[in-house]
C-alpha cells in the first residue's frame, strides 16, 4: 500500500489481541487512517503487556491470537507497519531457548566471555543485548518478519531502540537490501541533532511533537515562571546542569558494569565523565571502515581528550571494541539520566519536559517551525508526526494544558504559592500540581501510582532500589487532598479550556504537516493521559464509533475526520509543495501543493479570520482552526 495518509497505533496486549484490532478496523477505516500501526507482535514473556520482551522471533504470538489471526489483520483493508525490536529479547532460561542453550546464548546475545557479564537493555537485566549484526543471528531473529514483508502483509517497519545496535547504518542497510521499502526508526534527536543519513523513512516523531508543543508556549511567560520556580524549589540551575548531574549518576552508579568492561578494554581516565558529557544519545563511529562523520567530532567536542582520541579513532592502540561498546552504552545514560531522571526532577514547565526536548527552550518562533518543517519536507518527506505515543511522558493534551500556564503566570503563581507548601519536597509538590491541573480530572488511584513512578524514577527522596514509602505516601496524601480543592478545580477548568485550544492547533498542524501522522490509542478524542503504563488505559471504542457518526462530534474528532478525508481526496497537495504563509508571530499558516490552506492562531486573541483564504472553503466552520480547501 503506498498511501501513507495516516497510521494508528494500537496497543496489542492479552486483553486486546489482534482479534480485538479487527473489530475496529471498519471504524479507523471510516476515521480515515491508512495504516494500522502494531505493538511488537512477536512471541513476548508470558503475560507481556507490551510485547518488548521478546522469547522468540521466529513465530508470531500466540497470546495475541497467533499468526492465522495476524494475517487475518493485515488482510482486513489496511496497510501494516509493524513494531520490531532488534536491539533485544527477554533473557528467560525457561521461555526462550536461544538463552537457554550455552551454545546458542554465546552466539545469539552480547555476552562477556570472560565474566558472563552481557550487555543489558538499559538497566534491565531481564532484557540481554541480541548479535544482530551477525548474519545468522540477523537471518535468524529477522527471518519472520521479512517473511510478512515478502507476503505483502507488513508494509513498513519500525525499528526499536537502534542506538543499542552495533551498527545501526549497517542494521538498516540491511533491511533495505532484504526488500524492506519502508523504516521508521525510534532515534531520538536532540535539538539541533540531524537524523543521519540512513536509508529510512524518518523518525518516530518526537522532534516535531516537541517542536508542535514549544510553538504554543507563549514567549512571555519564561520570566515569571522561571523565578517562580526559583522561589519555591531553589532551583535556579538550567536544565542542561541538571541533565548532566544525573548523567554522570547513572554512569557511574546503574551502568558501572559497563564502564568497566570498558576500562577493561582500554584503561583510561574520564571514562564516567566522557559518557556523561556528549549532547546527542550517542556517535555512529565506525571502526570496521575508518568512517568519522564531522557530526561525531562536533558530539565528542566536550569528552576529555584522551577518551575523544580514541572514539575519534586516533589511537591505534586502542581495541575497535572498545569504541562499539562506548557508543552502545552513552545511549542507556543519556535515556536513564535525562528520560528517567532529570525530566523528573527539574520541572519549571512540565510541557517541555519530553523526550527528545529541551525543557531550556521556552517557545518556537514561527519561522522555526516553518524552518524545521520545511528541513523534514525535504529529507524524510514521510517522517512520522506524533503527539502522543506509548513513550511519552504526558499526551498530547496533557502538554497542550500545561504549555497554556505560561499565558497566565500571575494566576498559576498565586495557586502554587498556596498549595506547594503542603508537601516535603517543594519540587514534588510542583510536579504534583501541574500534573493535577494538566490531566484534570483523574482519579486518586491514577494520581497515586504517577506519582510513585515519578518520585523513585527522580531518585531524590526515594527510589526504585530503595524505596522510602512514608514519604511516598506523605507526597501521594497532599497531591490528593488537591482533587478536592475547589480553586484548583476552577483553575483546572479554566486551563482545560485553553488546552483544548491548543491541542486542536497541536492535532490539525500534524494532519496538514509533511510527514506521516500518527494516531495514538484512542487519542481522536481528549486523552488525558500520563506516563506508561496510564498510557495504554483500555479504549472506549463505542463512544468513538458513535462520535464519528454523530453530526456533532467533538471539536478534536472533527478535525481528525475532515484533516483525513482531505488527505483522502487531495493527496497531490499533500504530496506537493509546503508553502509557509506570513501571517505573524501569532499565527501559523501554510499551503500545500497550492490547493490546502492551513490556519493555526497560537494565542486566544489571534483569529483564522486575519489570513485571507481566496476561494476557498472552510472545513472547520465554528472551530478556532482554518482548514481550507481551494476551490478550482
């Protein structure tokens, strides 16, 4: 299938397999989507909520239904782009027998010859580093999967987590070369960081999700929030100090076993300090062929110097080993110290706090995105665009109420000044209010098991390994007391009425945007959602076939239905040109192919009414956002 209009991502677990997906393949037909987008459907750890554990690659699962149900999926009039997890499988002696046998585990995993020490995915022991960079191990672990491809019944592929791989370029080139036409691939960027040339799609899609996010965050607001937050944390650190303290932490406390198989390699001083200190997840070196791409040089910039020669491969003393091992262990750091603990600890607006963002950035001008839109248009024209995927720490409107709060710090001020003092931790109590108003209203048991993840994942008063439950419970007992806080209820209501604004600015540009929108789990409609596992909460599909019939379904529903439907019926425009329209800091707009008109006011006192549309007709009349439809 070659339109890529749209993909859906759905959660496949035990309590919805891919005979539950086919139920509601005629409404994401009718919703206009052209992909199903699948979690890992290949055989996971028995009871495997996510499917990321893999125990065997080569069949699909039976707990999702089997691959007779699996087929049935792909054939139901969708196209398929399907998750696959390369990087690792689930290290079980009793479920997966090439971890079972000796013979085979020294073959098919990254194992220590020398300790049985073997390569982790992050700090999860359960999940042992897979050889895909072995031909047997790739043709074994792969064979299913290109097997669906060659069926026709898989369209594309995303790639999980390819900055664990030996040589992800190599990786890639592979699949395509196998007949592959179509890979995404989860590479996280940081700001300024362009995606290497790989022969890919594009990413996943967080760069435009923080980029879509930090467009709606009113400039004006940096200051008062900034000293806001100084006031009642005493944090007046940025956010990159912050970022690097809990880097350095993880290097040299969770991922001490790998720094030191690497000083077993080569013995050098600043190893902590060198994993610690790159701007990007980390380098693509390649010591098999002597390739140094100038964006390797500029990420090792800040590593100390005798480390930096020997990544830089100006050392010929030292093992190629070591340099494959070190660029498959900054990626683990950087995702534990900034992903799983800095986002956590550091919150003076919780909107930017995603990964693949810098919560130092305060806003995007227009002319950024437009910049950055027109940099995708033009290198990964199908680049995914997300707003909410099981990885995110905060949906889509979640982050759309929460960036609203820098246009009204004055009345956010008042409210944490009276309510952050409840709590032990000043910072918490930050975290817990923002996160009370962003996902308004939830429930207690939601609030409290958030706030248990949030808490030991910052590993400031208590952590995973060593919990410190009165205290948890002390933070959990003031964060509830919030939900019946009349203030905070009005407050919220009126913050969920500018999120709603902005999420339908958020929502249309990524429909209209060049790229390949991504539709998260039921997020056609409102979804307040917060950090897995409260991101894969079951779907109500009834109430959105309903809303999908209804001639007046809610605002964010038709803009999905109308955004796709004109996909469906203009897919020249949306394949031609993307064409930024001046309309100042307020507002943004653009034309695709000379047939769409897209309108998008950022603040409430901007209107769509200020950008002359011409002949055209509006699809959303009544809605804050312009999506016009040129009239020939």
């Amino acid at each position: 299938m070659s339109d890529w209009r749209a993909v859906y991502r759905l959660q496949l677990s035990p309590d919805f397999t891919f005979h539950d997906a086919l139920e509601v393949v005629p409404y994401l037909r009718d919703l206009g989507v052209s992909h199903l987008y699948l979690s890992p459907s290949l055989q996971a750890a028995r009871g495997s909520t996510h499917g990321y554990d893999v125990v065997d690659p080569t069949r699909i699962s039976d707990d999702l239904g089997g691959e007779d149900a699996f087929r049935a999926l792909c054939s139901a009039g969708l196209g398929v782009l399907l998750d696959v997890v390369p990087n690792h499988m689930a290290a079980s002696e009793e479920q997966n027998r090439w971890w079972a046998d000796p013979a085979l585990r020294r073959r098919f995993f990254d194992v220590d010859e020398a300790t049985g020490w073997y390569r982790r995915f992050f700090d999860l022991g359960a999940l042992a580093g897979v050889r895909v960079e072995d031909d047997g191990v790739f043709a074994t672990t792969h064979g299913k999967v290109l097997e669906l491809v060659r069926d026709g019944l898989v369209d594309g592929l995303r790639i999980d987590h390819p900055d664990g791989l030996l040589d992800p370029r190599g990786y890639l080139e592979r699949l395509r070369g196998a007949g592959v036409g179509h890979v995404w691939v989860e590479k996280i960027l940081e700001p300024g960081e362009r995606l290497r040339d790989w022969p890919v799609e594009g990413t996943t899609g967080y760069e435009f999700a923080n980029d879509v996010t930090a467009l709606f965050v009113d400039p004006a607001g940096e200051e008062p929030l900034t000293a806001l937050y100084a006031e009642l944390t005493g944090e007046r650190r940025s956010f990159a100090e912050a970022a690097h303290e809990a880097k350095l932490e993880q290097a040299r406390t969770t991922f001490a076993p790998e720094l030191g198989l690497l000083r077993r390699l080569h013995d050098v001083a600043g190893l902590e300090e060198a994993a610690a200190s790159l701007p990007v997840y980390r380098t693509y070196v390649e010591p098999w062929s002597g390739r140094v791409e100038d964006a390797d040089r500029d990420a090792l910039a800040a590593v100390p110097e005798p480390v930096r020669r020997a990544l830089l491969l100006e050392d010929d003393a030292v093992p190629a080993e070591f340099v494959t091992r070190f660029q498959q262990t900054t990626g683990p750091v950087t995702a534990k110290g900034v992903e799983d603990t800095a986002l956590y600890r550091w919150l003076r607006l919780a909107a930017l706090n995603e990964v693949g963002g810098d919560p130092d950035r305060f806003g995007l001008p227009v002319d950024a995105f437009h910049r950055a839109t027109a940099e995708r248009a033009a290198r990964f024209p199908r680049q995914l665009l997300a707003t909410t995927t099981h990885d995110t720490k905060r949906s889509g409107d979640v982050r759309a109420r929460l960036a609203a709060l820098a246009a009204v710090p004055d009345e956010w001020a008042a409210l944490a000044r009276a309510r952050v003092p409840a709590f032990d931790d000043p910072g918490e109590g930050y975290l817990a209010l923002q996160t009370v108003v962003g996902a308004w209203p939830l429930g207690e048991a939601r609030l409290r098991a958030y706030l248990e993840k949030a808490l030991r994942e910052a590993k400031r008063t208590t952590s995973w390994l060593e919990p410190n439950l009165g205290h948890e419970r002390r933070a959990a007992d003031a964060a509830v007391a919030l939900l019946d806080d009349p203030d905070v209820a009005a407050f919220s209501g009126r913050l969920a009425a500018a999120g709603r604004r902005i999420s339908l600015g958020m929502t249309l540009l990524k429909l209209t945007a060049p790229g390949v929108p991504d539709l998260y789990w039921g997020d056609e409609l409102e979804l307040l959602a917060l950090v897995d596992p409260d991101n894969r909460r079951p779907v109500d599909w009834s109430v959105r076939r309903r809303a999908l019939g209804s001639a007046s379904a809610p605002a964010k529903l038709r803009v999905v239905r109308e955004a796709l439907a004109l996909r469906g019926r203009r897919p020249e425009a949306f394949a031609g040109a993307y064409e930024p329209v001046d309309a100042g800091p307020g507002i943004c707009a653009f034309g695709r192919g000379g047939a769409v008109l897209v309108v998008v006011p950022l603040g409430p006192d901007e209107s769509k009414e200020s950008v002359d549309a011409g002949r055209a007709r509006d699809l959303l009349p009544g809605l804050p956002v312009g999506l016009y439809e040129r009239l020939s």
